[in-house]
C-alpha cells in the first residue's frame, strides 16, 4: 500500500517538469517558448533542435 501511495505523488512532481524546455536549453541552447511554434511540448523540440533531443524529450 506504501509504494502506492509514493507513486502517485512523485508521477505528478515528474509529469509537472517540463523536460522538452530543458532539454532545448541544455542540449541546444534554444529557448522552445520563443522559437518554433512557441510551445514546450516534443513536437517543437523535435523541430527547432536537433532530432536527438525530440526523440529524448518524447520519451
């Protein structure tokens, strides 16, 4: 019932990161809200950097 409970709440703190925006800043150094489409999401990161990063921010 424990490993339950943790799941639930350290899903959610992870779901909240929004790793496509990091992953543009570390890898590419491009800021995915002012570039692209404007959105944070995989599909402009998979546009706006290089085909490494979509595919890791994707995943």
């Amino acid at each position: 019932m424990l490993p339950n409970l943790l799941v639930i709440p350290i899903g959610y703190a992870l779901g909240s990161i929004p790793f496509a925006l990091l992953l543009g800043r570390w890898l590419g150094g491009i800021d995915l809200r002012r570039s692209g489409s404007g959105n944070m999401g995989a599909a402009n990161a998979f546009r706006t950097t290089r085909p490494l990063e979509g595919l890791v921010a994707m995943t």
